[in-house]
C-alpha cells in the first residue's frame, strides 16, 4: 500500500500546469549546402535563399577576418520564413517572444531566425548570430576552453560583440542610449553592467567600441578568448595591463567627457505636455495613436507590469480611461505584435485595429473602444506576417505591411468582403504605410533608393519616404536626407508628410512639404524620438486639429507627449543635408588600430556572391546529436578477508539528443545511489514535428526504504577454518521495491495557453527485503565484520493507468508565485489489474493583480471513485500544499484540541479552497516593496479550508461499524458507537 501511494502521488503532479508551445503548422523543410554553411528553409523563392546563403557567406568571412577561428564543419541555420513560424520552431524548447530576432545555441552551433519585416533587420540579425556561431566554435572547441567557460563571460560583453560587428561603431540607436545615461547620471560602472537594467546589447556593444578605440580592434579575439579562460579581471590585468577597476573608470569618464561635451549646457527641449509616464503607465509606454477625433489616444503599454496591453487614455491629460486589450485575457490570442507596429482607428474613432498572434499567424483584431470587446479577428489571407495596419478614410480598407516568402509589400485588406489586394510588387522593403486624408494616396518608407542605387553607407540599407498613387498605382520617390532612414510618414492637415529621420544622428520629427520639397525640423531632442527599436513608429497624427501625440525615449524608458503645430520647432533645413557624426560611439585613441567599420562598407545585402556561389540541395534526414549532457558519479570498492569485495555507487547522468530541427527526441537518465542493486534509469523518445507531440518512455525505479531494527548480545561470528568468536549483532533491514514501467503520452496545444493531454502507462512492481548484520566486539564496540544476505521477496504486483485532461495556463509569475492570470486542470484518469478506480482532478486558480497586492484563489477537488480505492493509502489534507499549518505536531495538537479527529483529515476524496494575499517582498523594483537583485521574498497572507471523505455517506451522517446483524458496535469505556468514518466536516 505504501509503494502504491508513493508512486500514484506523482502521477497527479507531473506537467500539472505550464505553457505550451504549439506546432500549428508542419513546415516542408529542404536543405542546401553552400561552402560554409547548411540552410534548412522551406522558401519558395530560390533567388531569395541563394541571396540568403551569399550574405552569410560574406558574415563568415568578415567575423572570420576579425576573430581568427575558422568553423570546421558546415554550420546549420534554420529560416523561417516569419516570425509566427519562428516562435513554433523546435530546434529551441523554450518560448520565444516577439522581441527575439533570432537565436543562436552551442551543441550543433544552430543559427535559428526569421525572415524580418525588411532585408536591412534580416541581414543584420543574420550577421548578429553569426558572432554568436563564431563565439560558440571559439569556446567549445579551443584549446583550453570547454562549455564551463562560457559562464566566465557576462551577457554584455556576447551580445555587445554580436553588436560591435554586425554593425559597427556609428549607431545612432545605440548613441540615443549612451546620452540619455549621461544625461540622467545613469552612467554605469562596468561592474554594474551585469544588472539587467543595463540592456547588454546597447551598453556592450559601446564597451566594444571603447575597448578596440582603446586598444585596436586586434584585440577583439584575445580579449574574448582570455575573459573565457580566466575572468574579465584577468583579462583586463593580462591584455591591458591595468585592473577592471581602472578600466571602468575610464570608461565612465569617457562617456561622461564625450558625451558631456556634445549635450554642452542644453537642457531637454521638449515639446508639448508629457501625458504618459511611469506614474500613469509603465516604463514602456510605445506606439501612440491619437484619435481622428483628437480626443483619445490609444498605446501599448506595461503598466500592469506582466504584458504589453493597450490602453485608452484622454489625449489632452493622460487621463487611462481602460484597458483596451490584452493577451492575458484572450486564450487564443498570444500575443501583440508591438516590437515594431502599432495599430490604427476607425475614421469614426469608435473601433481600432492591431496586430496580434494567433494560431501562428498574424492576425487582424479590431476593438470597440468603449468596451473593449474584440469584434474581429481575421487572417488577412495570403499574408501570413504582416504589421502596422493603416485605416481608409472611407473606412472599408485596412492596409498592411506583409512580409511573403521573403518580400515585403503593401497589401489592401477589405473588412466586409474580407478580399485582399497586393498594392506593390517589387524587391523592395515597404514599411509604415499612412493614409493621406482624401484617400487618394498612400505613404511609406521604403529602401529602393537604397538599393537600387547601392547607396549602403555602413554597409545598411536605409529607408526614404513613397508615395503610392491609389488610382494609377504610380509611386513617387521623396529622395530627402540620403542615407539616413527617414521612417513613419504621416500626413498633417496641408498635405504635408511628417516623418521621423536620424539625418543628424539624433532621432527627431521632420516636416516634408512634397510639392516643394522643403523640409523642416519640427524637434530638436538630446535623446530622441523612438520606439524600442529603431524600426518602430513612434508618433501620430490628428490631422484635422494638427496635433500629435509622440513617444519620448528617457532614463531608458519611453513616455509619451502631447503637442499642438504652434508647440513645435519649424525649423528649415537642407534637405540634403546628412551627419552622423553624432551617431559616431566614442573612442578613446583615434590612432588605434580598425578594420571592423571599413570591412562593414564593403558588405553587400546584394552580394555579387550570390550569382557564382556553388550550392548543393540535398534531401533532409533526421540524425541524432547531442544537444545536452549533465551529471556526475562516483564508485567505491571495498574487500575484506570476510565478506570478499563490496561496491558502492553514487551520482547521476542525463543527456539530450535531437536531429537538427528538434522534430525528434530522445532522452536518457541514469540514477546511481548506494549499490548497482539501486541504479535506476529512464530512456524515451519525444516526437514534435506534428501538431499532436507524441512519445514513450521507459525505465526501472528503485526505491529503498528503512523497514526494521534488530540489536543481539553475544551472537556467534564463524570465521571459517573452524575459527569462531563472540560478538554484539546490529542488524538493519531494507526494503526495495522495484518499478519496470512502460508509458506512452502525448499532447495537443491548442495555444500557448490551452491544450488536452492523453497518459497510459503500464508498471510491474516487485521487492525484496534485505538484512545487513554489523558485527562489534562485546564491550569495546570495535566493528569486526559486516554482511547482508537478502531475507525475502516481496510479492508483485502491476498497475495501468491511462488519463486525459484539459489544461489551461496563462498565469504570469511574480518573485515566487503566480500574481496575473489563471490556471486549470480538468482531467479523468482510470487504473486497472491490482487497483480498478476512476480518478477526477477538478482544480481551478484565479489571480488578480491590484498593484502591488495579487489576490490569489484556489479551489481544487481530487477523488478516487469506484472499485478498490478505498484498499489505498488515503490523502491528507495536512500537507502544507493542501491547508497550511496541519503539517507539524503543534498544529495537530491544536486540532485535536479544538474537538476535532485527525481521522477527519484523511479520505480517498478531497476538496481544498483558499484565498491568499501575495504581496512581493523583496525582489525587482517594478513588483516589491523592497529592491532587491537576490533575495525574492513574498509576504502571503491566507486563509485554508478543506475536506476529506471516502465515502459520500459521511458528508451528511458519520459512518459507524456494525455488528453482524448491522446495529453499531457500542464501545463499552465511553459508551459510544465505533466510528469507521467520521462525518466530513470543513
């Protein structure tokens, strides 16, 4: 009975809850061999993949150039052909959000990334990861470094060098961060860089600038390799020849000094009224929409610290009027995409549409913004990625930027007939489309200048504003600040086009007037006009009143403002005029030694590569490798003339193998603890590639226990040759018992959030017992001797079991606990041969964050229905993950003292209820009272309740034993019947 309960009780627990992570799609994914690398893609645009390989061609041999390693083997990189694909792929098990570009992993070195929104986002992520592949090859494969060195290098220093090379030293997003950290005096120490307030790829890719400004870019390989080796302090004493304490305090003078020198005395020009802050929203507050009647404006926010939500607020004051929308509360939705896009109003400012993910796709939502309530979600067909929605003025049409099979165009989405019509059809990149007010004409950014006249300053593609006559489909060039990026055009009340451009290595508001092609500066910021990336539309327009609501990047967060046309600068400018030299990160010795930013010139996102490189197709075939191993062991042997050799064993292996898509599992583990009589292990296989993941398991389980004590005075001890002699016996007897167990499992995740499970498993149970017998001398308690003979099989027994449930979860953790969302489990399991009983799990959990307080509810039922459930050890409701406080003998006392039996806290059925008060302790600043980057504590404040029966007859009445004529049995001491079973009492 005891092995029974031990090892039904997991069963009830394994994968309780949990996000999922769905395959909505099974992708036809071929393979083609170039000289480096091997592309997994399922793209049907064959120029596209061989442009793809040419680029990375051309990555590896500038990062090859740079860091001195060469990758041996072929180095695989998986392409999707969006980002939705992306975050359903298996070659990484976690989740991905939107905000990831791509990932990079050790074992097989796999560059795993999305086709993005434009060529210029795909080409540098790819040269991004690409650092990534080299670093890992560094590591792994060095000559004194191995996968534990990998932790001698802070994030920083990885990311900002996947940074530092894949774009260089003149960053205009990058100097956006650097003034606004000495503007606030914010400046970290290098030390303080491995907080994550400091985001690592801004702040190490300046590090890397200031380090190869210091020392040359030569010293890229050296340093990094050294860091892995032996720590940054090392490397800063060993390669630089001072301590890491003096070279931060360089650091921080020189971005004091140089950035100190270009703010000067100018304090933050802002223009208009801040209406969004950290006071009324969150420290991300993005992608702010004004109503086309002026009166609201719509933006994406964090401000209930767990997701990016949409809130409704009063343009004028900032005024939240509620939340519009949100992942949280929508299953099938999961999630925005608010990285890069923001939504759009109905011409009559009650309904707004955005983006979101769902079903692996992109998907159109539209919301009522006085309820909230979503009144469409459509895929625009044909477009599975698309971003940036922008709303007819007849209000019929919604037009989108949609990302298919490599290429980005315009497409037009009917509402009512729900028919899509393709706008342009070109190479070219076209982002931020905008209405003009008769509906005649469509704005965006686009690169074809760029491209089309090889004008790559830095080797990036850049973005000049379009204009797309609907009528005639003609498109007119705006060719104003050349090789800056001049994004997110939208047209004021005179039919001028409002832009945002970085011509002059700031990020501000700019003014085209198109007929006469003068332009004028209409801000002048210390930091700038953005969104998180450079990408992101960070303002918008009420046309008819001529005002604008625009987002502010400040002590790195993002307010938002709110301003009228007389508030704003009106400068006149060149409109040819372009100076990065604000953008320029700072070096320390403009003599050093670089080569980094001159070889990035030469890169190409058109590489004549691509029309001579051999490339060879292959079919795909699944194999096996290696993706994680872990564990430790050791053996003891032992030998006496007695009792002959012993052996001991102790530790544990695990290891991961999966074929290079992560389709296809295989899992092993091997447990070691006391002799080879206890070594256990498990192997299974996990498949993945459909929509429904499947798999098996096997394994053998021991589990010894303590089960009896013997102790005897002056027993005989044979030595053998006729030799004997006295001795105190200690004997101790131990139980094993043994599982072979044979389980099949399998999952379909409808979303992130919900999916059904399916269990069945089959176990042979067997045991033994065995004795150890300790010798000592009489007296002196000097061990002589030690032996174990096995003193009896235990009988066998088998249980099956099979199981269904549906689960769902999109709860948000806090410090140590849930504090957003819900959780539930309804699910039906069924054991047979040696136990035949029905089991049902009903367990529902509710949590509602009140900033900073999250009141959190449970209610959980679990019960053992029919057949021999009540032969099994019963459940307890004291466990303190049932009702606190009955666990200890303090507690059962004061039970047993309020008139209460402990036998009422025990049954085949329980139904448990609570209510909590969590409010966060110590931890991150945006959740606890106290800031704290190590210890997470929370303060819980509960209420329990529960109750516990077997048979249903005790919720009214106790159940009382019977004598044979079936009247109760009286005790004779109290007078009193004998209760078999209490009633069930709360």
């Amino acid at each position: 009975m005891i092995l029974a309960w031990c090892v039904l009780l997991p069963q009830a627990n394994a994968q309780y809850f949990g996000r999922n992570k769905p395959n909505y799609e099974e992708f036809p994914f071929r393979v083609v061999q170039s000289p480096h690398f091997e592309l997994y893609h399922y793209l049907g645009d064959e120029a596209y993949v061989n442009r793809f390989l040419a680029q990375a061609e051309e990555w590896y041999a500038q990062h090859q150039s740079v860091l001195h390693d060469t990758i041996k083997a072929l180095n695989p990189i998986i392409l999707y052909a969006n980002h939705p694909d992306f975050q359903q792929t298996n070659a990484i098990s976690g989740s991905i959000g939107v905000g990831t570009g791509g990932v990079t992993e050790a074992f097989k070195n796999r560059v795993v990334l999305p086709i993005a929104m434009s060529e210029e986002q795909t080409h540098h992520v790819l040269g991004h990861e690409m650092v990534h592949a080299f670093q890992y090859n560094m590591i792994l494969n060095g000559d004194s470094t191995s996968l534990q060195s990998l932790g001698n290098l802070p994030l920083w220093m990885v990311e900002g060098l996947a940074e530092y090379l894949s774009i260089g030293s003149t960053d205009a997003h990058t100097a956006m961060w650097m003034r606004d950290a000495v503007l606030h005096d914010d400046v970290p120490t290098l030390k303080d860089l491995n907080n994550p307030k400091y985001f690592p790829y801004r702040y190490g890719q300046m590090f890397w600038v200031f380090l190869t400004g210091l020392a040359g870019d030569d010293i890229i390989p050296i340093f990094f390799e050294e860091t892995a080796k032996y720590g940054f302090d090392s490397a800063c004493r060993r390669q630089l020849g001072m301590k890491s304490e003096d070279l931060s305090h360089l650091w921080v003078e020189t971005l004091k000094n140089y950035y100190g020198e270009m703010i000067g005395d100018r304090e933050e020009n802002f223009v208009g009224r801040e209406i969004i802050n950290r006071e009324n929203g969150g420290r991300i507050n993005i992608a702010p929409e004004i109503s086309p009647n002026g009166r609201y404006v719509i933006f994406l926010s964090e401000r209930d610290v767990f997701t990016i939500d949409l809130f409704l607020a009063e343009a004028r004051t900032g005024k939240i009027i509620r939340k519009v929308s949100s992942s949280a509360r929508s299953s099938h939705i999961d999630d925005f995409n608010y990285i890069e896009s923001s939504g759009t109003w109905s011409p009559n400012s009650d309904r707004f549409a955005y983006v979101g993910i769902s079903g692996g796709n992109n998907v159109l939502l539209i919301s009522e913004t006085e309820s909230g309530k979503i009144v469409m979600e459509a895929e625009i067909p044909g477009v599975p990625a698309f971003s940036n929605p922008a709303w007819s003025p007849d209000g019929r049409t919604i037009v989108v930027s949609g990302l298919v099979d490599g290429q980005t165009d315009l497409y037009a989405f009917d509402i009512r007939s729900r028919q899509v019509e393709k706008l342009t059809d070109d190479p070219y990149s076209e982002l931020h489309p905008a209405w003009s007010d008769d509906g005649a004409t469509l704005y965006f950014a686009t690169d074809e200048i760029s491209r089309r006249e090889n004008r790559t300053p830095q080797g990036k593609l850049h973005f000049n504003l379009a204009a797309l006559d609907i009528a005639s489909r003609q498109i007119t060039q705006y060719d104003v600040f050349p090789g800056a990026d001049n994004l997110n055009p939208e047209e004021d009340i005179n039919g001028h086009i409002v832009f945002l451009s970085n011509r002059d290595g700031y990020r501000n508001l700019y003014r085209l007037d198109p007929a006469t092609g003068e332009v004028a500066q209409l801000t002048d910021l210390l930091t700038g006009v953005s969104g998180i990336t450079h990408y992101a539309p960070a303002f918008s327009i009420d046309r008819r009143r001529n005002r604008l609501v625009y987002t502010y990047f400040s002590q790195q967060g993002y307010r938002i403002f709110w301003a009228q046309e007389d508030e704003l600068l009106n400068k006149s400018v060149d409109p040819q005029a372009v100076d990065m030299s604000a953008a320029e990160l700072p070096r320390v010795n403009p003599r050093a030694p670089r080569f980094v930013d001159s070889t990035l010139e030469t890169l190409s996102v058109q590489p004549p590569l691509a029309d001579t490189m051999t490339t060879t197709q292959i079919a795909y075939q699944p194999k096996f490798k290696l993706d994680y191993i872990a564990g430790g062991g050791g053996l003891g042997v032992g030998t006496n003339r007695t009792f002959g050799t012993t052996t001991g064993v102790a530790g544990g292996i695990n290891a991961i193998f999966s074929d290079i898509l992560g389709q296809n599992q295989l899992f092993a583990s091997l447990a070691m603890n006391g002799e080879i009589i206890d070594v256990g292990g498990m192997v299974g296989y996990f498949n993945r590639k459909h929509r429904v993941h499947y798999g098996a398991s096997l394994s053998h389980i021991p589990y010894r226990s303590f089960s009896g004590y013997e102790y005897e005075f002056l027993d005989t001890l044979d030595l053998g040759g006729g030799v004997a002699t006295l001795v105190d016996r200690e004997s101790i007897y131990e139980t094993r018992f043994f599982e072979e167990q044979l389980s099949l499992f399998a999952q379909l995740p409808l979303t992130s959030t919900l999916r059904f499970e399916a269990n069945a498993s089959y176990a042979l149970y067997s045991g033994r017992v065995d004795r150890r017998d300790y010798y000592y001398s009489p007296g002196t308690y000097y061990l002589q001797a030690q032996d174990r003979n096995k003193v009896d099989n235990l009988p066998g027994f088998n249980i099956g079991r099979a199981e269904i449930a549906f689960v769902g979860d999109n709860s948000f953790f806090g410090t140590t606990a849930p504090l957003s969302g819900r959780r539930f489990r309804l699910g039906v399991e069924r054991y047979f041969d040696a136990y035949n009983f029905t089991g049902v799990t009903v367990d529902y959990r509710k949590y509602q964050y009140f900033r900073p307080v999250t009141a959190a509810f449970r209610v959980t039922h679990y019960g053992r229905y029919g057949g021999n459930s009540d032969q099994l050890f019963p459940q307890y409701l004291g466990y303190p993950w049932f009702v606190r406080g009955l666990g200890t003998n303090n507690g059962q006392q004061a039970f047993i003292a309020s008139g209460r039996d402990l036998d009422e806290l025990t049954g085949s059925k329980i139904l448990v209820s609570s209510l909590e008060l969590r409010l966060p302790f110590s931890g991150p600043q945006q959740l606890a009272l106290i800031k704290s980057g190590f210890l997470l504590t929370d303060l819980n404040f509960f209420v329990d309740g529960g109750l516990a029966w077997t048979y249903n007859e005790q919720l009214s009445d106790p159940i009382y034993r019977l004598d044979g004529e079936g009247n109760p049995l009286i005790n004779p001491t109290t007078g009193e019947p004998y209760v078999d079973y209490p009633k069930a009492t709360p």
